[in-house]
C-alpha cells in the first residue's frame, strides 16, 4: 500500500524523530511501496525536554499549522515530550485542522509481560509520569524512571564518547534495579536502538517508535485511505 498521495507530515525537536521514517519507510519497503514524508527537525527549539508544557504547546501548534500548510494531511508527532505536553490540545486540533493527528506516546503497549521495568526519557517526559502511570498493570510491577537528557543531547550531536558514555550508566542502573524491560521513553534513543539491544542482551526493549510506524501502517493509513476514497456524501 501506498500513501494513496498522502502527504505525512513528521516533526520532532532534531534527529530523534528519523527513527520512526526510518520504521515507517522499512515497513512500508517491505510491502513494495512507498510513503511520502515530509519531516521537520525542530532543532531551534532543540531541547523540548526542559520546556514548559505552555511552551511547548505553542511550539506544537506551530509546527502541525506548518506542515499542514506545506500539504501534510496527516500529522505524526514523532517526539514523546510533545506528545505528552500537548495531549489536551490535539483533539482540538485534529477538528480545527480535520486531519488525524497520531502521537509517539500513544502507541504504548499495556499488554506487556515485564515485572520490573526502567523507563528513560527526558526530563518532562519523566516528570509527567505519563509512562509510569501506562505501564503498571498490576501493583507488583515495579517501575523506575530516570531522565536522560544529556544521551538525547549526545545523540543529537552524534557524539558517540558521550553516547558510550550514557549507555553505560544505563546499563548500571538496569543492573543495580534489576529491570527486565527499558522502555525508551525518547524518540533520540529509538535512534540507537541497536545499541540498546546490543547492550542489554537479557532486557527487553520498549520502544514506542517502531510501535507508532506499526500502528500507522496497519490500522491508521489503511483508514485514512478507506475514508478518502468513500468520502461523506455532501448534505
Ligand atoms: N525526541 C524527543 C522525545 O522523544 C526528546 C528530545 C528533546 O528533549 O528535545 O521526547
């Protein structure tokens, strides 16, 4: 399947957002097809993980107005902190704009079978205990969460000493928690995903980026498609 014409609009604070096209375009590959994506790295704003949730709503609303100027018809916020600090305002505006709007931290997977889970993010998206609150199914799971800023900065400057670096504090603390499961809680992280799997053989990954490029094209794209070419007969 194709993106029918769709244009897909994708925005992030810099680089992290890359790992979800990067799954939506390997996905779609797969079928033999090809999505058009327009991708905005917000990086003048770069870090979101220390704004207010007022400010980074107003950013939010700038960049979906920009992409759906520039010809998106359907937005996919493809940073966690944004998802979670706009989560009153995009209902709003999916009606305003009527375009679905689908966000990173939506794509959660409840049904899980961790026990012990370490989530990372940034430093709001840690503070709004968004995740936490998503991921304890029964009261014996067990959670801790750490903010890792400083490895989404590293990653957004490619510097691999200073992502070696954070890895490994990750790594301890996993160990010193005992975690079965980490959940990347930032887009930059599902960047270096590999890493983590590498890392962390025993651990499961969470990563809501591959979630959000699944969900997009298995459920989201086949409705926008099917609501497109069966449009509301005028009144
Ligand atoms: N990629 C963003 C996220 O998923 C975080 C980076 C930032 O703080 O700007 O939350």
């Amino acid at each position: 399947m194709d993106s029918g014409g769709f244009k897909i609009g994708i925005f992030d604070s810099g680089k992290g957002g890359l790992s979800i096209v990067q799954a939506l375009k390997k996905l779609s590959q797969q079928s033999g097809n090809e999505l058009d994506i327009d991708f905005f790295a917000d990086t003048n704003h770069f870090p979101y993980g220390t704004k207010t949730k007022e400010e980074l709503e107003q950013i939010i609303r700038h960049n979906i107005h920009s992409l759906v100027q520039r010809g998106a018809r359907c937005i996919i916020v493809a940073c966690n902190t944004a998802s979670i600090a706009g989560r009153h305002i995009y209902p709003k505006l999916e009606q305003e704009l009527k375009i679905p709007i689908l966000r990173v931290a939506e794509s959660i997977n409840k049904n899980h079978q961790s026990n012990r889970i370490m989530v990372i993010g940034t430093n709001f998206t840690i503070l709004s205990s968004y995740y936490q609150d998503k991921l304890k199914k029964t009261p014996e799971t067990a959670l801790v969460s750490f903010s890792f800023l400083p490895l989404a900065d590293a990653i957004e400057n490619e510097d691999q000493d200073a992502i070696e670096k954070h890895l490994q504090t990750v790594k301890k603390y996993i160990e010193e928690y005992t975690c079965d499961a980490v959940l990347l809680g930032c887009t930059h992280y599902s960047l270096i995903h590999e890493k983590f799997r590498s890392l962390l053989p025993a651990v499961t990954i969470m990563d809501p980026s591959w979630e959000t490029a699944r969900l997009f094209i298995n459920q989201v794209l086949p409705q926008i498609i099917a609501t497109d070419s069966h449009p509301e007969p005028a009144s």
